[in-house]
C-alpha cells in the first residue's frame, strides 16, 4: 500500500473543494432519502439542486484554478 501525495494540493484549491462537498453531499443524500420516502418531487429537487451545485462547482474550478 502507497501513500497519496497531498503537497501538490494548494490551500484555496482545498478549501474550495471541502466547502462544495459540504453543500453537495446531502443535497445527494436527501435526494436519496426522499425517493426511499416515496416522495419523488421532493427528491427529485434535491438532485437537481445537486447536480445545479456540481456544474457550478466544476466552473468554479475551470475558471480561478
């Protein structure tokens, strides 16, 4: 077993990536949640909000880093 290099990962890039994974994972979560509920609109928003968060997300990165 290796060990992952992390020194080449810059402070504001790590930053940037743990404050859209706090929003983004229970966005994912509830979605998962609310379908297991049966209430398909509601889960079917939070994906939506999830996927909205990761494109926004994947721009962010595209564009300051």
């Amino acid at each position: 077993m290796t060990y992952v290099d992390t020194s080449d990962i810059s402070a504001p890039v790590f930053v940037t990536v743990l404050l859209f994974l706090i929003v983004l994972a229970p966005l994912f979560s509830l979605g998962i949640l609310r379908f297991f509920q049966s209430k398909k609109k509601a889960g079917l928003m939070y994906m939506l909000s999830g996927l909205l968060v990761y494109v926004v997300f994947q721009t962010c990165m595209s564009i300051f880093f």
